[in-house]
C-alpha cells in the first residue's frame, strides 16, 4: 500500500470523528502521531548502536509501549492515557538541552500539540494505519518527502495562508549551485517543513561526507528557525528522519523577533523562501534601522540575510517580481544589497512555478557577502518544449535547470565562462543604479510576446485591475488632502 493511500484512508478515519474540524486540524493531529512514531524508530536505531543507551522519555510512552501493539489500548482507556498522561508527561519533561537534549526536542516538538480526537476507537484505527509504513526502511524515508506534498496541499486547500512548499526541482537547483561544504554552518531563518535543510543534508552528505566523524560534523551543521507550531514539528520529524539525531538546532520562534544588530553574522550558507505577501505583526519592524523599517515580510528577510552571512557567505533566495520592481524601502534594501553582497545571478522563473499556491511570478538571487555587484546576470528560465504551464500533474522538473548549470561557470573567476544567449544577458550595476534598483529587467532578447493564453490574460487583467484600485485609492487621498486643506484655508 503507498503511502498516500495510507494517509488518506487516515484522513477518512478522521473525517468520523466528531473532535476534528478541517484540514488543519486532522494535519496538526497527524503530525505528532508521525512525530512520535518516527522519534521510536530513532530511539530503537540508538539503542541498537549505543550499549549504555538511556532513553530521554520515561520508557512508557515510547511509540512501541503504547501505540505498536494493534490489538492494544483502545477506546476510552486509550483516550484518556493520551490526554492525561501522554501529553501531560512528554509536555512538562524536566529536559534541559544539555543534559537531555533529545527529550528537549520532544518538549519542544509538543509544546502546541494537541490530541483532537474524541472517539478511542477511531483514534486506535489511525494509529493502526500509520503502523503499515515503516519509517526505519530507507525507501520508505524517502517518500517522507511525498507526505509532506500531500499534507500541505491539504493544508493549502484549507485555506492556510503563507504555507509554500517550494517545489523539489527548485530547492535541488538552489542547493546544487550554492553547493554547501562540510562543516560549513547552513541556515534556512523561514524553514518552513524543512525542504531546504533536508535538501542541503543531502547535499554535504552524498558530496562530502565520507566517515562517521563527518556525519556527526554534518548533524551540527543544519540549522533552521520556524515561527508556526505545525510546519516547525514537521521540520523537527523531517531532519529526524535525515538522521539528525537531536535536531535541536531547529528552533521555534520567529527570526524577525530580535534586534538586526544582536545577531552574529556567521552563516556560511542561506537558502530559503521566506514568507512574502504577507505582514509582520505591529513592533517587529522596530527591530530594524529605521530608514529601512517597513512590515512587509519579504523584505524584512532580506535585510536579515545580509546581516546573518558571514564574510564570503554565499545565500539562494526565492523572491516575488514585487521585490524587483518594488520603490520606497525596498529601493534602500536593494541598494544595501548590491553594496554589501556581489548580487551575481538572478534566475527568472516562468509562471505557475508554485501552482497550485500561487501564481506569482518568482525569481531566484544568488549572492556572496563581502565584495560589492560590478554586473548581474539575468537568466529567463523558460518552460520546456510542449509545456505552457505547470501545475500539480505537470510540475517542474530538475532537469531543466540543467541549461542553467552548463551556463553557470565559477564564482572564481568572476564566471568568466558566461556568455550572452537568448535567455541570458549582463546587466552592469552603474545601469541598475541608473534603473533606481528596479531589477525587473526584460529579456532583451525577446520580442514583446503577446500572450493569448486565458489563465495568463485573466491573471493581468487582475493585476491591472488591482493598479487601478490602488491609484484610485491615491487619488481619493490627494483630493480629501486638498480638500480639507481648503476648508481650513
């Protein structure tokens, strides 16, 4: 049975019980059932290692003791162990992050967790099911990944908004280019489920890892903050099962919740998508210079990953057209980053690259601190032959980017390689300081295409309308100014 047949029929099972209400909450329930059950089938791998190993949760409430058993607890009896004790003990555990640190992790996991269900029964039933996959197969660790897809596309059908899982061809390609080193310290401060820690895992383990002493190297090295319960438990049982052992260096707060100048910038790497469209609650922006405050979430983390790098630290953003084309603040932060970071690519993405979340166009930047943007490479990805759009049958795949990698040459050499193509052109930084840093940069290369496609059409006739709207708006403003300016007068 695959595993997203077992996820559904988990879902269906949910659908009966009287305690759950939605998506959301059948996927917060989910979660620290996967949660629980995945951390057992480390413990069971540590024990088998380690001689003296001792278990950091007392031994009752680990996944074997209460869960394993399919003719075991049911009903009320079950019910009431999970409310009163399970979550009671694993919720208030006496586990100090240096002397208990995988119990820190529990902790920490279940902090915000919550058991909705109300029928024992049913709730026996789920469990059941979620003992058919056996995360302690490597095969079956893998399609992780496919539970994730599954959940949050439920989750975005429930209408969470800002929950983006950035698809696996463009976390490969971003890691692949910036290419993390061993030991190198790797951070995603908006890491969601953790798609670009795990990612980068991969990356450093299968290019760079060649003994048990790098491995435990590479499991200090991912680092990753996540202000939502939901996504951050996820990321916890994510790096988990990439054998992060105590993945404690996965924290749940929000990175934008402290001053920009009480961070120590010593991030080798950043790859990310940080949240954008969306605004930071009232204060937040008090935690940034003030000629650069503003609440818009994007350009809060951008500002944020130009402090957090470290000299020759090297960063792969996603980014919204707005950023590019966007005046006022986000001009001053496209100047600081230009002045700061040596701004080397920017990949333009087509549209429909994250349906079915959104249909905002997207761009990749690449940059490096510590030498300030002489030119910036622009290249337009384009869709691939026969494909007019993506969507969620049809997805991106990594081979395209595979133009983009025989183009991309070395940082070495200033990409000394690179040449002009009808997807690619150089843009010096004198031009884009000529632009006011407006980085939305066509490609010369290409005609003005009409476009006859209805979705494509239906998209600018909204946004058009959006202009209008917000130029009326304006207007109403300057004549209410002046009019009561007169009054006064």
């Amino acid at each position: 049975m695959s595993i997203s047949s077992v996820i559904k029929s988990i879902q269906d099972i949910m659908r009966q019980d009287a305690g759950v209400d939605g998506d959301a909450q059948r996927l917060g329930q989910l979660s620290w059932l996967l949660f629980l059950k995945v951390f057992d089938a480390q413990e069971e791998a540590l024990e088998f290692e380690l001689d003296d190993y001792q278990s950091p949760i007392p031994e009752k409430y680990l996944w074997r003791n209460w869960a394993a058993d399919a003719e075991g607890m049911t009903g009320d009896e079950l019910l009431d162990f999970v409310n009163d004790e399970l979550f009671y003990a694993l919720k208030n555990l006496t586990a100090p992050i240096d002397k208990n640190p995988r119990g820190f992790v529990v902790r920490e996991g279940l902090s915000d967790a919550y058991n909705y269900m109300k029928n024992g029964t049913l709730l026996r039933q789920v469990i059941n099911k979620l003992n058919e996959i056996d995360f302690t197969k490597s095969s079956e660790r893998h399609l992780f990944g496919d539970i994730y897809e599954q959940l949050l596309r439920d989750l975005q059908s429930a209408g969470n908004s800002g929950e983006f899982y950035t698809p696996r061809a463009v976390t490969r390609f971003m890691v692949n280019r910036i290419d993390p080193k061993l030991g190198e310290r790797i951070m995603d401060p908006a890491c969601g489920t953790g798609g670009f820690l795990a990612c980068s895992f991969d990356h450093v383990k299968n290019h760079y890892v060649k003994s048990a002493d790098d491995h435990q190297v590479l499991q200090q090295q991912i680092l990753g903050v996540e202000k939502k319960q939901l996504p951050h438990l996820l990321c916890t049982t994510n790096m988990m099962l990439h054998g992060i052992e105590v993945p404690v260096q996965i924290r749940h707060d929000n990175t934008l919740n402290k001053p920009l100048s009480s961070w120590d910038n010593d991030i080798d790497v950043i790859v990310t998508n940080p949240p954008f469209g969306g605004t930071e609650e009232h204060g937040i922006e008090k935690n940034f210079p003030s000629e650069l405050q503003t609440r818009e979430t994007a350009d809060l983390f951008l500002q944020l990953i130009i402090e957090l790098l470290a000299d020759k630290g090297r960063a792969a953003v996603v980014l919204p057209d707005g950023t590019l084309f966007g005046e006022g603040v986000k001009t001053k932060i496209k100047k600081l980053l230009t002045e700061e970071c040596n701004l080397h690519t920017i990949v333009r993405l087509p549209n429909g690259v994250f349906n079915p979340y959104t249909g905002i166009k997207t761009n990749l930047l690449f940059f490096t601190k510590g030498q300030p943007t002489k030119d910036t490479w622009f290249y337009e990805h384009p869709y691939p032959a026969g494909v007019k759009n993506y969507n969620k049958t049809k997805p991106m795949k990594f081979e395209e980017f595979r133009t983009e990698i025989d183009w991309w040459g070395s940082e070495a050499d200033g990409f000394a390689t690179r040449v002009e193509n009808e997807h690619a052109w150089k843009v010096s930084i004198e031009d884009i300081i000529a632009r006011n840093f407006n980085l939305d940069i066509k490609n010369p290369h290409v005609g003005e295409v009409i476009s006859h496609d209805p979705d494509e059409l239906l998209v600018d006739y909204g946004q058009q309308q959006q202009s209008i709207a917000t130029l009326r708006n304006q207007l109403k403003d300057v004549l209410g100014a002046a009019l009561s300016g007169n009054k006064e007068g």
